[in-house]
C-alpha cells in the first residue's frame, strides 16, 4: 500500500509542479488585477498542497514524529512569508514572493530527502534570512544616500575578497568560507551583491572611455582575487554579471565582444596555468577516464539523471546520496533523479520567470542607478542558475556553485532572499514613483478640463464633454524625471485631432497648451 502511495504521490507532485510553471507564465497575458490575484491565490494552494504530498511521503518512508512537527514549522514559516510581504509591502511583486518561496519549499523537500540534521539548519537559516529580507525594502525606500557609495561598496568587496584569499580554509581546494562560532560563513556569497552596487554606482557616473577603464579595472581586481582563491564559480559570475551590466549602461556592443575575448584569452591562459582548472575541464570532456577519481562526481551525477528518466523514481525511491556534495553542488541531480526531469524542467522555467520578472522590472525603472542594481542581480541569479545546472548535466564544466534556494547553504540562502528583497524594494520604489505622478496629472488637469477624468498613465486616455473620443497622438515630451509623457489631443468624428498639451511631470502643475492644429488620422496606419 505505502509503495503504490508512493507511486501515486510522484506523478501527482509533477502535476502540481507544471501547473504552477503554467501559471508563472500565464500571468504576462494577464491584464486584470482580480484574475491575476486569482492566479496567485492558486500558485499558492498548489505550493501548499505539493509540499504535503512530499512530506506525507517522508513520513511514511522514515516513520519519525519529529518529520511531522517540522513539516508544520515549515507550513507556518511559508504562510508568514507571505502574509508578511503581502500585507507590508502591497506593491511588491507577487510572482516573485510565490518563486521565491516555491523555490525554498522545493529546497526544504530535497534537502529534509538528503539530510534531516541539515535540513533542519537550512531551515533556521532560512527564517533568520527572511527577517532580514523583510527589512530590505525599507531599507531601499528610506535611505536613498546608499545610490552615492559605490567606492565604498568597491573598497569592501576588495577587501572581503582579499581577505578570504589570504586567511580563508581551504574547502575542496578552492579558500572559500570561513568558520565562525561553528558556523561556515561564504563571503564570496555576499561580495556577489556589493560588487553589483559597487558597477551600478561606477557605470552610472561613466560619462566617458576613462570612467569605463576605471570600472573595468575594479571589477578585474574582483575577478582576479577569486581565480587566485581558485573559485571558479563565482568568478565567472563576477564576470558575466560585468559584461552585461556594461553592456546597459553604454549599448556598446564593442566593450562586451572585447570582454568575451580578453575572458576567453584568461580561460585559457588560467587552463595552463592552474592545475586545478585542468582537473575539472578533463573531468568534463570525460569524466569515466578517472571514474573514480576526478571524475567521480559528474559520473555520479549522470547515471542519477538518467536513472529518473522522465517521471523519477519516486521520493526516497533513488540513491541521490550517492552523488558527493548532493545537497550542495549536485543538487538539481538529486531532483531529477527522484522528481523526475519533467520536475526538473519547471524547475529551470520557474528560475527564469524569476530572471525575467528581474529583467521587466529593470525596464520600468526610470532610475539609472537602479536600473543597472536590478539588471546586475537578476544576471547574477541567472548565471549562477545555469552554471549549477550547466554543471551537473555536464553541458559545462563543475563550478561549484549552489542552486540558489534550493541547495543547501546557508550564506547562498541569505544573499538569494537579499537579492529578491532589494529587487522588490526598486519595485516599489518605481511604483511609489508612478503613483505620485499619475497623482500630479491628476492635479495638474482637472483645473482645465473640467469634468476630465485621466485614466491612466501609460494610455494616456481623457474623457471629456467637448469631444466623443480621446486618443493618444504620440506628441509626448520626455520630463527631466525620465518619464515619458504619452501627449495627448482629442479625437473629433471628422478624423481632426483638437489641442495637445505638454505636462512635466517634475515640474509641479506646469500647463502648457500648443495652437490647434489640423492634422489627419489614418485609421489603418494608427498615425497622423
């Protein structure tokens, strides 16, 4: 009976796995709030509904109470978490908070599957780290001054960098972390988010090739640090995170061709100079040379990937623990071993719906500054994605980097929740942004129209009592606040556009009217 519960069980957690990807994508089509807070609602029942399935599963592989008590913990922490940024942060984005706690309870499964003692310390961590992603966005609000110490973000990622070269122990020949009060702390983890501040503030104020050399130099010195401490992983994230955010602030794609060559000249240069990069790159081309040596731990990975196939085969019905460092580096192996590859692939769909809600809300970010954190982050997050699955499907080399939220560490879970938390605070912050000038048009038209009503911002779209129809021409003028007001004129039956205005929206209730003009309107170009 448990076994064909078991059975049951797998085949319904990929269910509930791919309905919530569906609607993580299915939201972009969505234009009413009341259907996308439906939506959310539901992403939420089926987070809920899966993670008792896996327990249930658990409990009746380990028979422990204590499995019991501390699904319930996790039960409480999930709903406070979104109770929590739900309720205090009301424009926050919700897909992100519904990702980002998808993504933690998916971890809480597989690493409570690997280690019950570990994964009781990924959880007080995790509760620990949210606390502290609570505060971020009032952080982001409030203290505005931060946008202005980028050479002090610079010096301390320098710094922590150095440091962790120098005095840092030596884990699986790479100087990584550090061991305080029993507890292993990954500065590099944390140097990941001061670098991204550290680049916005530098390519913010790059006005010309001199600023830009200087920039690049820093974020060098960043690079060079961790191929001396050898961890590879994380400097290759440095480096992609630089060439991208680069690559927004100038929209020279020349830079980022020269980046990728000089990077490709340092690969292979570091190829023949370090060994330990030789070891990892002849392990990749054929790790069942030295099967059971270097190439020990991406055959391992393999054949779990291939014992799952599809479906998995089933929670606790695999040998994940098999694969060394599972729950760390391995762990998307572990996942698709016993969830399945379906299960893994919305795995990756949901990482990147995470990525593309990063990318679409740089876009709406009017602040340069702003905008190039949020772009560093989400590549950052992004890249660190593919390196952990590039590497265990052995589409890349081992990096040894962790699956942020999932695999367990605990400085990799504090910087992720900091990441998505200072990404909902430039939300916010945008958001703020928008409904004070919706707020100003609103002031600033109502005195001249009469009985005008706006409704909206972006549509550009008036009523009013003198004309049938109001539509936007596309004579906007930019404000110095960088927001593009739509311009607008009213729409008379005979195809003649009426008066069009011009508001600055930093300007106060500064009015302005243009002549009357007769212009045409083709209906089948959509222009004048």
């Amino acid at each position: 009976m448990i076994n064909l519960i078991i059975q049951i069980s797998k085949y319904l957690i990929l269910l509930l796995m791919a309905l919530y990807t569906l609607q993580c994508f299915t939201v972009f089509r969505l234009k009413d709030e009341e259907a996308k807070g439906y939506l959310f609602l539901r992403q939420n029942m089926l987070m809920f509904f899966m993670h008792f399935v896996a327990f249930m599963v658990l409990y009746l592989e380990l028979s422990e109470t204590t499995i019991l008590l501390f699904y319930g913990a996790q039960v409480l922490y999930l709903a406070a978490v979104l109770v929590l940024f739900g309720n205090l942060y009301r424009k926050a984005s919700r897909l992100l908070i519904n990702n980002m706690c998808m993504l933690t309870c998916i971890g809480f499964i597989m690493v409570t599957r690997l280690s019950y003692e570990q994964s009781v310390k990924q959880f007080k961590i995790a509760v620990l780290s949210s606390i502290v992603a609570l505060l971020i966005p009032v952080i982001i609000r409030k203290l505005r001054f931060i946008t202005r110490m980028y050479w002090a973000y610079t010096l301390l990622g320098i710094g922590m960098l150095g440091l962790v070269a120098i005095a840092a122990r030596v884990t699986y020949g790479a100087k990584i972390s550090f061991e305080v009060g029993g507890i292993s702390v990954q500065p590099s983890e944390f140097v990941k988010i001061i670098f991204v501040f550290a680049i916005a503030g530098l390519l913010t104020h790059a006005r010309d090739f001199r600023r830009i050399v200087i920039a690049t130099g820093l974020a060098a010195v960043h690079v060079l640090i961790l191929v001396i401490s050898k961890d590879l992983g994380s400097a290759l994230i440095f480096f992609v995170t630089y060439l991208v955010m680069l690559f927004v602030a100038t929209r020279n794609p020349f830079y980022v061709l020269a980046g990728v060559l000089s990077g490709s000249v340092a690969a292979v240069g570091a190829y023949f100079l370090f060994g330990h990069v030789r070891v990892r790159v002849e392990a990749w081309k054929n790790p069942f040379k030295d099967y059971q040596g270097d190439g020990y731990q991406i055959g391992q990975s393999l054949f779990a990937i291939s014992a799952g196939g599809w479906f998995g085969t089933g929670l606790c019905q695999g040998s994940p623990g098999a694969i060394p460092l599972a729950a760390q580096d391995m762990m998307f192996s572990a996942i698709c071993e016993e969830l399945g590859c379906v299960f893994g692939i919305c795995l990756i769909l949901v990482c990147m719906s995470c990525f593309i809600m990063f990318a679409n809300i740089a876009m709406q970010l009017t602040n340069r500054y702003y905008r190039l954190v949020a772009v560093g982050l989400g590549t950052t997050y992004a890249v660190q994605t593919f390196l952990t699955v590039g590497g265990a499907t052995k589409l890349i080399p081992l990096t040894g980097v962790t699956l942020p939220l999932v695999s367990y560490g605990g400085s990799s879970m504090l910087s992720t929740l900091i990441m998505f938390a200072i990404v909902q605070g430039l939300y916010m912050l945008q958001r703020d942004e928008e409904s004070k000038a919706e707020k100003r048009i609103q002031e600033a038209w109502s005195p001249y129209h009469g009985e005008a009503n706006y409704t909206g911002v972006q549509e550009g779209y008036y009523e009013d009592d003198r004309y049938a129809e109001a539509r936007e021409t596309g004579y906007g003028s930019e404000g110095r606040n960088g927001w593009d007001e739509p311009g607008n004129g009213f729409y008379d039956p005979d195809g003649y556009f009426g008066p069009r205005y011009e508001y600055y929206a930093d300007d106060g209730p500064d009015y302005r009217e243009r002549p009357y003009q007769e212009e045409r309107y083709d209906e089948k170009t959509r222009r004048k």
